[in-house]
C-alpha cells in the first residue's frame, strides 16, 4: 500500500488470534492498520517487508529490551532550562538527583546546553565543563543506569563518551556538526536522532509544513538512511518526532495523534514532551514544573501507541503512571 499508514493498537491481555505484536511490545498487538483517510485495512494489505517492520521488535540498547516503555529522565545542568534551570547546577547536586532519578529511570539523558526555543548557543569547551565532570561522578559513586549526553557537537558527545556516557542524543539528527555521525559511528554507541527545525533561536518563528506528519517521517527517513551511509548500525538508532521542535501546537497535536506511523520506520521511537509549552497552554499551566498532570496524559497516550522511550522530568510519577497502564493490558509491573 502507499501513504502512510497507522497500525491500531490493541491491548495484549484481549486481543484476537490474528493480531501481532506491536513493534514486539508485550503490551500491545495489532490487526489491522489505518490510512490517512481513516479507512481500516486488514494486515494482508500489507506487504511481508512493511509488516515486519511495524511488529518485530526493536534491538536491545545498552542491556534496555524495548518491549516495555523505558523512561530516560532528564538531568540538566544548564542555568537556563525551560523547565529546571539551576537545579542541578553543581557536581554534588547533580550526582544525588542522578541517584534519586535513577531509582526510576532506565537512562538518564544529561544535557549542558538548552535548546528550549530562544536559547543562545553554548561553546562545546562551556557544555563539557558542565557535563563531563557530573558524568564521571555519576560513575564514580557507582551509579550503573547508561547515560545518553544531549548534545548536537560532536567534540561533546567524544568527551562524554569517554567519561562513561553510553549514548548520544541529537536534536539535529547529526545535521548541526559534520563530525557527529563519525563520533557515534566510531564508539558503536546508540542515538537518538531527532526531527527539528532551525536551532533554538529560531525553530518557534512561524514554522510551516505541507503535512506535518509526512514531512517528520520523511526527513527521520532520510537521516537513517545518511546515519546508516556513515557507518552507523541501523538498530543502534532510535527516533524522535521532535515534538516542540520548529512546531506550533497543532503541529505538535497532529504528531501525537500520529505517533504510530512510525514505528514503519522498523526502529524504536523515543517521545519527548515532559512539561513542553504546548501542554501549559492547552491546560492553562504557565510554570513549566506545574505541569504533571498534562505530562503524564501525554507519556500514556504515547505508551498506548507504542512509544519504546518516554523522556520526561518526573521519571517516578512517569514509572507510577506506566506500571499502572501495564497492568491493565495484563503486563506485569516488575521492571
């Protein structure tokens, strides 16, 4: 079939003999797939290639099966965070929210640069200094939860890799620093390449799109494939919409309805949208760290659809709130 295509989910504990698993989850299975105008189709619509892709399941990273939702909690050591400027500001700071966070959380994803809308760009010699040494004190006290370094430069991404870090997260998608695809290709390390639009300072100034949907598929489509021509193993890569990214609200609406249109990209999908601006202005929310209860709607909605990695804030009412969801599709809670 042509067009994008949408598998519908159902919940593994009540599912009928013909449906399959959804991107291999233990928790959700599909029969059937939706086109762009809605219509149901059966899965013998599908060719072999194309089914195999949205049900196999997803590679193993740093020791992670990915038939559960994982959690990467977002540590920031950044003065100028949206959501948690300052708060983990110094190394011993920084170290006891790692061991708090990683109670819960499956990865901790540490970033010393903002790339909240308006930023200004921060020197790779600033962003190591920021990061390096509360990667290598994470290490140090013995904390063994992998590390994803949130960075678009690549001479970061080498320094924390070196210090203990295990993966990298790209909002670029490797686009911003030519030398990124060949810092992951050479550790064999995963990443997460993200969909987005301009750089901090510019990416909310008006952005446009045709078909939103189509256009993020296509453009992580495109930086698999360059990713891949570079010498990076495709299951090491996992994908990213890019929600909040270089889109308005109904951008990123539309995304979130859409979300499992890419899990035909055959990789796993990471969902980032903890305490994100659009979610303050449907609830009514100004203050970034009052926005829970729109974060959690949205983690589920995700975990509903199959999302593989949830980045979010609050990684212990994230873990609460997915256990529970889990359970009732007759999964069990036991990480």
């Amino acid at each position: 079939m042509n067009g994008l295509l949408r598998p519908l989910p159902l919940p593994a504990a009540r599912h009928p003999d013909d449906a399959v698993p959804l991107a291999g989850s233990a928790a959700f299975r599909f029969r059937q797939v939706s086109d762009a105008q809605g219509v149901s189709h059966p899965l013998t619509s599908l060719d072999p290639a194309q089914l195999h892709r949205m049900s196999a399941p997803r590679a193993t990273i740093c020791g992670l099966t990915l038939d559960r939702p994982r959690i990467m909690g977002i540590l920031n050591v950044t003065p100028d965070s949206f959501s948690d400027g300052g708060t983990s500001g110094d190394v011993a700071a920084a170290v006891a929210r790692a061991a708090d966070m990683a109670r819960d959380a499956d990865i901790l994803d540490i970033g010393g640069e903002s790339t909240r809308p308006g930023a200004a760009y921060v020197t790779p010699e600033d962003e190591i200094a920021r990061t390096v040494p509360v990667i290598r004190a994470i290490r140090a006290a013995g904390i063994t939860t992998p590390i994803s370094i949130d960075t678009r430069k690549a001479e970061v991404a080498a320094a924390a890799l070196d210090a203990g870090a295990d993966m990298v997260n790209d909002v670029t998608a490797l686009r911003f620093d030519p030398d990124m695809a060949h810092v992951v290709a050479q550790a064999q390390c995963p990443v997460f390449l993200m969909h987005s639009k301009g750089d901090p300072e510019t990416m909310q100034n008006g952005p446009t799109y045709g078909d939103v949907t189509a256009e993020v598929f296509d453009h992580l489509a495109g930086s698999i494939a360059r990713a891949v021509d570079a010498g990076i193993a495709r299951h090491m890569i996992i994908t990213d919409p890019g929600i909040g990214f270089g889109k308005t609200l109904d951008h990123n609406l539309t995304l979130l309805r859409d979300l499992a249109v890419f899990h035909d990209l055959g990789l796993p999908i990471l969902l980032g949208a903890s305490r994100k601006r659009f979610i303050g202005t449907i609830t009514g929310v100004d203050q970034a760290d009052q926005r829970l209860p729109g974060s959690l709607a949205v983690a589920l909605h995700g975990v509903a659809l199959g999302v593989q990695v949830l980045r979010v804030h609050d990684a212990r009412q994230t873990r609460e709130a997915i256990d529970m969801a889990l359970a009732l599709n007759g999964v069990s809670h036991e990480r």
